[in-house]
C-alpha cells in the first residue's frame, strides 16, 4: 500500500473510531447527567467533524499539481487543520457556558461507576489512535494527522482528570466539584485548539522549517556541494508535508553549465534522501556574486 493510500485509509478509518468514542461518551454522559462528561463528550464531537475534515483535505492534497495550482495541493492539510482548531475553540466556549450554568445547580443524582467504566473505554481506544496518529503523521509530516493524533492525545488527558475528579465527586459527595472540573476541560481545550490554529497559521504564512529540518537541510548542502564556492540566501516553507527549499548556490565563473547542473542534482538528491518531502530550487551564480555571509561547502 502506498503513503497516499495508506494516509487516506487511516483519515477515513478515524472517522469510525471518533463516531465510536463520541456514542460511548454520550452514553457515558447519559448515564451520570455529569457536565464534565458532556463537555467531554462534545469534544469528541468536535474529533468527529475534525476526523471528516482531515479525510477530505488529504484526498484534495494528494491531487497531483495543475496549471491553476502548480506547486501542487498540500495546503489543504493546513486548512483542514485551522478549521479543526477554530472547532476545538468554539466547543470550548460551549463547555464554559454549560459548566458555569451548572455552578449554580450542581447535581449528580445518577452518578456511579457504570458511566464512568464507558467513558474510561472509550479513553482507552482514544488512547490507542491517538499514538498511532502521531507516530505516521510525524514520519509522513501530515499536519492533517498529526493535529487529529494531537487533538485525540489532549482528549486523552481531559478523560483522564475528568475521571480522577468524578471518583473524588463519589467519595466525597461535593457537586460542585463536576462543574469545576468542566471548566477545567474547558480551559485545557482551549489551549490545544490554539495550539493546533497556531501551528497550521504559521505555514500558511510561509514560515521558515523548524530548526532541526534547517539543521537537516544546511548538513545535506554541505556535505553534497562539492565543488561549489558559496550557498547564500537559503529559504525555506512548508505546504503541508512538503517542504519546499531555495538558495542561491555561487561557483566558479568558468564552470561550465553541464558541471554546474551536476552539482545541483547532487544537492536535490541528497536533500530528497534526507527528506523525502523536499521540492528544492537552486539558482546558480558566477563568483562576483560572494556574499560576506553564506554556508561553504564540506
């Protein structure tokens, strides 16, 4: 199975897996009327919306470039993943307006173990996609995958301090404590939403490659420009999972074309062993062209 096959299998497979988790929350929520399961519970919603969203921006970003977008699709995973965050957000402002209600009118007449051991299942599973997520996103730089394994990880934590709290509300009988601990989802849903808005905004503005990937790409250039005299003006951005690389690379102005062109490909070659995501552009220039600053070859 290819990436491209094997990323779209597993969007659509979270689709299924959030729809599971959502019905065992909701369970869970209907069982205990606890308002910190159901803030739980609507953000496994959001996971749901989220799941469908990533799904179809890795179809559209798989799309092979075209005249109307000639560096391709990528973006998509970005967009997809801005509009999961803003979700998140949104699904924590409702959590807040439910939680503070409930301040005034705690209650937790059905509360007992049997919702507690649906929702604690459905963390489990959570759990489980969550790794996998992270680990194939994080190996295949899909932001798509990657903020869905994310989201599901805070999701985690949340069930999990939601359940630590309950336990305290049936050993100790404070109410109060259910809209507390609401709240206290609510602010943690809060920051991994901007967390993942943040994150994608960053490579739609074209911001420069993480610093391990610039530490990747100026080794690769080094160590594979031999013969050159000087690389200057190294760029970098992210489109999704690619990456996209450009610098000027200055050699000896009797250099031939052929000779110029071979050192090139080298550079791409080891640049795209490296980072198999890379798309580079190299714009050859005679030795007039020597900057003051600029990365010499090994």
């Amino acid at each position: 199975m290819t990436d491209k096959a094997s990323s779209q299998g597993l969007a659509l497979a979270s689709i299924g897996v959030a729809l599971l988790v959502l019905a065992l929350k909701f369970v869970a929520w209907w069982l205990t009327g606890s308002v910190a399961l159901y803030s739980d519970a609507l953000e496994s919603f959001v996971n749901v919306a989220g799941a469908v969203l990533a799904w179809i921006a890795i179809r559209i970003a798989e799309r092979p470039a075209d005249t109307n977008h000639p560096f391709g699709h990528h973006k998509a995973e970005n967009f997809s993943a801005i509009a999961e965050g803003t979700m998140i957000l949104l699904a924590a402002l409702l959590v807040i307006q439910e939680a503070v209600g409930a301040l005034w009118n705690p209650g937790l007449d059905r509360l007992g173990p049997t919702g507690m051991i649906v929702n604690a299942v459905a963390m489990v599973i959570n759990l489980v996609w969550a790794r996998l997520l992270i680990r194939i996103g994080t190996r295949r730089r899909s932001p798509a995958l990657s903020a869905g394994g994310r989201h599901l990880m805070a999701d985690v934590w949340t069930s999990a301090g939601v359940l630590v709290g309950l336990v305290l509300v049936l050993l100790t009988g404070w109410a109060i404590l259910d809209p507390i601990l609401a709240l206290i989802v609510a602010a943690n849903i809060l920051r991994e939403g901007w967390g993942v808005v943040f994150a994608s905004a960053g490579d739609l503005m074209d911001s420069a490659a993480h610093s391990d990937d610039r530490e990747i790409i100026t080794d690769a250039i080094r160590e594979s420009a031999a013969g050159a005299m000087q690389i200057h003006d190294l760029r970098t951005r992210r489109a999704g999972k690619v990456l996209f690389i450009e610098f000027h690379l200055v050699v000896d102005r009797e250099m031939t074309v052929g000779e110029a062109h071979e050192i090139c490909d080298a550079i791409e070659d080891e640049l795209e062993r490296r980072i198999p995501e890379a798309r580079t552009t190299i714009h050859v220039e005679p030795d007039d062209k020597l900057k003051k600053k600029g990365l010499e070859p090994a």
